[in-house]
C-alpha cells in the first residue's frame, strides 16, 4: 500500500531515489510470521519508513544525491539501520536530499529537486527535503533525515511535520556519510510528536562505532509526553523575532507562546548576543570539516572513477572534477582556503573560538529556562529556483537553527500555522539531553 501511494504521487514531488519493493516485501511478510507466532514485536513494528541518502544501507544503493556514488552499493549498514531493523521497521527505499546534505533548498541535488508537497511551485527546504516531503506527502510513515546546521528542522518546517534534531551524540554517526562530524547528527521526521518519540527511543544510545557516541542511559521519552507544562519557564531569543524575521512568521510564533501560556507555561524575552555570528562561524567549520571529510572521495575508493586518466593526480582531479557539484566544490574550496597555512588562525581557530561563545549564550539562558522558543527558519518555504543563485541569501534561512547545531543541544520543529498556504514551523530548544522537556513541550502545543 504505502508502494502504491508512493507510485501515484512521487513523479510530482520526487522525494525517492530510489525504492527497494522486493525486500520491503520480504520484510513484511516475515513481520506477519512474527505477528502470527505471537513473539514480542519491536517498538517501530510494520511502520514503512524512507531514509535519507546519505545512511548507509547494505547492499541499497546509497548515493548522497551525487554523481560521484552514483553506483555505490554500500556492504554493511549504519547503526541506525541495524536499530530500525530491531525495531521491526520496514524501509520503503532512499530518499533525495542536496549533494552531501549540502544545502536548504533541495536544489543541490544533482539528480532532481524535491517539490514542496504544499505547493509544487515552492522548495520543501533542505537538506532532508526528500525526508520532510516524503512524511508531508503521505509517502513513509516515518523518515529519518540528518542534521547538520538546519537540515531536519528546516525542511520539516516548509513541509508542516515534525522534525527532530538530538543532542549531539545521542545517536550513532555510523554509516552517515560525513559532512561537518563535529555537528552531523541523524534524527526523526514524522507526522506528530508522539511518533517522534517513538522512532528517537528506538535510534539513540551509545555505539563503540562512534567515538563522538555519548555514555548516557535512554530515559523513556513516550512516558515523558504527559501533556503538562505548568510553570514550565521559556526563553524567547529577542534575535530570533527581530529583524530578518518575515512579520506573518512571527505572529504565528507569538500565538504559538499564547497557546503554551494558555497552558500554564510562562515566556520572557531573552538575548543571544553572538546570534549574528553564528552563520560565518557555521560556513568557516563546516566546510573546513567537509573539505577534510570529502579527502576521500579520490575515484579510488568509492564511487565513480574517471575514464582514461594519464597518471595518479590526473585520477583524483578528473574524478572529482566529475563527481562533485558546484556547491561542493564551493565548500571544499572554502574549507581548503580556511585550513591552509597562514590563514588557520584567523579564520578556523577563530571560528573554534566564536564557537565557544555561541554554546555559552545558550548555557547563561539555559542556568533560569526550560527551554528556548522561536521560529525554526525566518519565513515560509520560497520559490524554486528564487535564490540558487545567490548563495549568501540561501545561507541567512538557517541563520535560526545553526546555532543550535553550533551549541549541540536538541530542537524540535513543529507546525504552528499556515501564511499563505505554506507551513510554520516552531523551534523549540532544549538542554543538552534533554530531549524529553523538549518533547513534552511540543506534545503538549501540539
Ligand atoms: N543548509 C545548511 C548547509 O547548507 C545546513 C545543511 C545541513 O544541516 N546538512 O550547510
């Protein structure tokens, strides 16, 4: 069934990039065996869920939107596949995304763009496009996506689903393809909270196959949704409602606070002051990571070999001339510049520095409130095609979820309106693992 909906609908929206009929059907019918010999059943049991891209799975193509794994069939799978497939999950296929989660728009792919299942004219953000549209469109149950500075929480809220972004390290990076490691984290994307908490329970806790993995026990976040939030303090970022911030987006945001009032919970204004840093900060680490990171990718290993080279260098130049798309190769080459000798100090070590004083803003808020309140992005889903040419502009939509990623703390983006027919989404920001304040708030809104 979940086959058929994806066949009548994805040719418009285009969020798979492929789909893995056969084995899904294998998995079911071993599912029903399972049902009818009465053994216990995992906490995900049946439920059709889409992957991003760039989460290995063995033996299904895995092909981070790019040209260069464009015949990569990974032989092992990531932690979070092995702990879905506990979990009695079904895995539909792969889902589209920008070229090495690069991106927030989903034009970056370079197969095809995702359509905003709201308004096909419109992008469904990035870089999980694939991922939000799928769950908007009715296409996967659940879907997981990866978060690096936004790419959960944004497309989640252009689409109007519920985006989970968790502490960093709470769950595995095993067999997510890096981009940035020191911010790349995999996380939920649903219809409502509760399956949020549902798929988190079933992805997070340690794994020795991630050395940045966290040593910290489970708590039971179903249980956490108790739908009371009296006396609960939350923080709203005076930044994160100022200027830049499109007027309908925040209105929808100061009803939102009014909703969370209504239910006994009590907001004041705050300030993040190194807020207007956070974008240069994001772009300067995150590339020096990627340009690190993407080293490997040498038409060697993995992926596709340029025909004909004349020698070694002429090997990997012509590989990854290729392989690579131009954003990419925007960042490999930022990253490059910021890493060499003689301009490390003044711009990675700086950023590193910049870095520290962004967590701190959240940890001064964080010593008196609950939480952290405000828009996920500065305005509704945009245009296709409205801002590929302008970098700069596409960079300024995370400028409200970076720094967070920045911080490592979990947010959650949930819908809370329409302005013009698109979805807005809420950010809500919590302490260092406290994914379950989180959750409750937004269970509580929903
Ligand atoms: N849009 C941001 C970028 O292009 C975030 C991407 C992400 O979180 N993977 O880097």
């Amino acid at each position: 069934q979940a086959f058929q909906t994806i066949n009548e609908r994805d040719d418009r929206i285009q969020a798979y990039l492929t789909l893995d009929e056969e084995a899904a059907q294998h998995k079911a019918a071993a599912l029903d065996k399972k049902m009818a010999s009465g053994e216990a059943r995992g906490l995900l049991f049946g439920l059709p869920a889409g992957i991003k891209d760039n989460i290995v799975t063995e033996g299904l193509r895995t092909t981070c939107a790019s040209q260069f794994l464009r015949n990569y069939d990974p032989i092992y799978n990531a932690t979070v596949m092995e702990k879905l497939q506990l979990a009695d999950s079904v895995t539909l296929g792969k889902l589209n995304m920008d070229e090495f989660a690069m991106g927030g728009s989903n034009e970056n792919s370079s197969f095809m763009p995702v359509r905003n299942p709201w308004n096909l004219d419109y992008v469904p953000g990035g870089s999980s496009g694939g991922s939000a549209a799928a769950v908007a469109a009715g296409e996967a149950y659940f879907t997981l996506g990866s978060d690096t500075g936004g790419s959960i929480r944004q497309p989640a809220s252009y689409c109007g689903v519920v985006g989970l972004k968790p502490t960093y390290g709470l769950v595995s990076r095993f067999g997510l393809v890096a981009f940035a490691s020191s911010l790349d984290q995999i996380g939920p994307i649903t219809k409502n909270v509760e399956d949020s908490a549902y798929v988190l329970q079933a992805i997070a806790g340690y794994d020795e196959k991630d050395s940045t993995s966290a040593k910290v026990d489970i708590p039971d976040y179903i249980s956490s949704l108790t739908g009371d939030i009296k006396g609960l303090k939350i923080a709203v970022p005076s930044e994160y409602i100022g200027e830049g911030v499109d007027a309908a987006v925040k209105e929808s945001i100061m009803s939102a606070l009014k909703v969370l009032e209504g239910l006994g919970a009590e907001w004041e204004e705050v300030s993040l002051p190194y807020t207007e840093y956070a974008v240069a900060t994001y772009y300067l680490l995150a590339s020096s990571e990627a340009s690190s990171n993407l080293a490997r990718f040498d038409g060697v290993r993995y992926g596709v070999r340029a025909e004909n080279p004349g020698n070694l260098l002429e090997l990997y130049h012509q590989s990854r001339s290729e392989g690579f798309g131009p954003e990419v190769k925007r960042r490999i080459m930022l990253g490059t510049y910021a890493l060499s000798s003689g301009y490390y100090d003044a711009y990675y070590l700086k950023a590193q520095k910049v870095r520290t004083l962004i967590k701190q803003d959240f940890d001064n808020v964080f010593a008196k409130y609950d939480v952290i309140v405000g828009p996920t992005a500065p305005t509704t889903a945009f245009k296709l095609g409205s801002q590929v040419n302008d970098p700069l502009t596409m960079y300024l939509n995370d400028i409200l979820t970076i720094p967070v990623s920045l911080a490592g703390v979990p947010a959650i983006s949930v819908p809370c309106g329409f302005v013009s027919g698109l979805p807005v989404g809420m950010q809500i920001i919590g302490k260092a693992f406290d994914e379950q304040t989180v959750l409750r708030v937004a269970h509580a809104f929903e």
